[in-house]
C-alpha cells in the first residue's frame, strides 16, 4: 500500500514539472508580440521625428528669441492682429512683448503669470482667466515637453495609431501617455517626418471638455534647428490664434532679468 502511494506520489510530480516545463517554454502571446512591435514603430517614428527637426541641436536648445505677427480669431472671424516678439528659456520661461511699441507684456515664469503695462505688472489667476489657463495647458504640452520630458519619465507609454491623412498631408499618427495618463497625438508626415499636428484634450473643474489642436507649416532650417513659421492653434476644431514667424534665433544668452515681473500693477497710474 505505502509503496503504491510512493509510485502514485512520484508520477504526479513528474506530471507537474513536465506542464510547468512546457508553460515555461510557450512563446509570448501573439498579442504581446503584437503590443511591443507597435510600441517599437512608436518609437522609430519618433526618433525619425526628432532627427528631422534637428537631433541634438534641438534637444538641447536653451533659448530663444522670436519676431513675427499673430492673429486672433473668435468663431473662425478674425479679431484682430499685431506684431509680438517673444523670449523663451528652457524649459518654462516666457516673455511676450505686443503691439508695435512693445508696451504689453506677456510674462510667464513657472506657473506664474503676469501681465505688465505702464501701470505696472499684476498677476493672472489662470482659473479665472481662460486664455491663460489655455496657455499653460499648451505649454505643458508643448512639443519640447513631450519630446525633452515626457519620454524620459517611467511609465510614458506609445502607440502606433497607424497611417492617415492630414491637412493633405500623409501622415503617421502616434500617441504618447505619461504616467499621469495625460495623452498627446501628433502626424507626422511620411516624407519629411516632421510634425504637421499635435493635439490634446483638456477638462476643467466643471467637466467641460476642449480638444486643443496645433497644426505646423513653413518649416525653416535656423542653426540646425527645424523652425515652423507658421503654426496655427483650434481649440474644438476652431481656428482661435495664427502665429507667423518673421525671424527665429536660438541660443542667443537671455538676460534673466527679461524674465522679472517688475513693479507691481497700480491700476491708479493712467
């Protein structure tokens, strides 16, 4: 009797290390297969991406400084236009100075924001003010951020959205999430593999959504460094602002005092 239960004992064990034998050396799923090719072309487009708007040189950008003329836009009607010429530094640094006089500046250092006139400077509420709240969502989603930030974090994850067609262009649609499952697609395009459209989706406290889109056009080679001159921002499929370049510079050593909000607003001044 001992002995049987020896034998039956002894045949089990030889049947589980065999099944776990065999489990160990099944292949990976076809769909694991399937999600890591598509996570790998993620990647190459990317990489083929970054080479074309400069490589190196525009990874390690540390500033700039910009001239042209925009245009905002309400309902698809324009709502008027003016000159700007912009500063920025690495990685969230801005100055925005309008108007052919330069007399109104848009400044932005961290999350801060502040406009500054002849009355001084005084600072914007971003949940109050939709415009600057829209401002710092595109700027955290600003294709630097994603490229320079984003797929060096854990967790970033890509996808391979597959071919399509694009403001008539032909283009490769992928998408990047980071770990704090925020989501940003950009077309890049077949022949040039440069960007023709980046958007996202934001939602406020309420609920609302708005899908925020940047499309990208007249690309100029400046210091190695693939520029747009002409960049278009929709908000809901609505054209809301027109940005065009008449100049670009980079690396040209701001001052940090371009980036001091200054003298507090004394809305008594006039």
């Amino acid at each position: 009797m001992i002995v049987r239960l020896m034998k039956n004992g002894l045949k089990c064990s030889v049947l589980f290390l065999l099944c776990a034998s065999v489990a160990i050396q099944q292949p990976p799923s076809s769909s694991s297969q399937s999600g890591q090719s598509n996570q790998q072309k993620a990647r190459t487009l990317i990489d083929q991406m970054i080479q074309a708007l400069g490589g190196s040189a525009y990874l390690n950008l540390q500033d700039g400084e910009f001239e042209g003329r925009y245009g905002v836009f309400y309902r698809e009607r324009s709502e008027g236009s003016d000159v700007f010429h912009r500063f920025w530094q690495w990685p969230d640094k801005e100055r925005m100075e309008l108007t052919k006089h330069r007399d109104v500046i848009e400044l932005t250092v961290g999350d801060q924001m502040y406009e500054v006139t002849f009355r001084g400077s005084r600072l914007i509420n971003p949940a109050q003010d939709y415009n600057a709240r829209l401002y710092l969502e595109r700027r955290q989603h600003a294709l630097e951020i994603i490229l320079r930030q984003w797929l060096n974090q854990p967790g970033t994850a890509l996808f391979d959205e597959g071919p399509s067609l694009t403001e008539n262009h032909s283009v490769e649609r992928i998408t990047i999430v980071n770990s704090k499952n925020d989501a940003v697609s950009i077309s890049i395009d077949t022949d040039t593999h440069l960007p023709v459209k980046k958007s996202f989706v934001i939602r406020d406290p309420q609920g609302y959504r708005d899908e925020i889109a940047e499309i990208y056009d007249n690309w100029k080679m400046i210091q190695g460094v693939n520029t747009p001159y002409n960049t278009l921002i929709s908000r809901n499929g609505e054209l809301t602002r027109q940005y065009f370049l008449s100049s670009a510079a980079y690396n040209v050593h701001l001052q940090s005092s371009l980036f001091e909000p200054g003298t507090k607003f004394d809305i008594k001044k006039k």
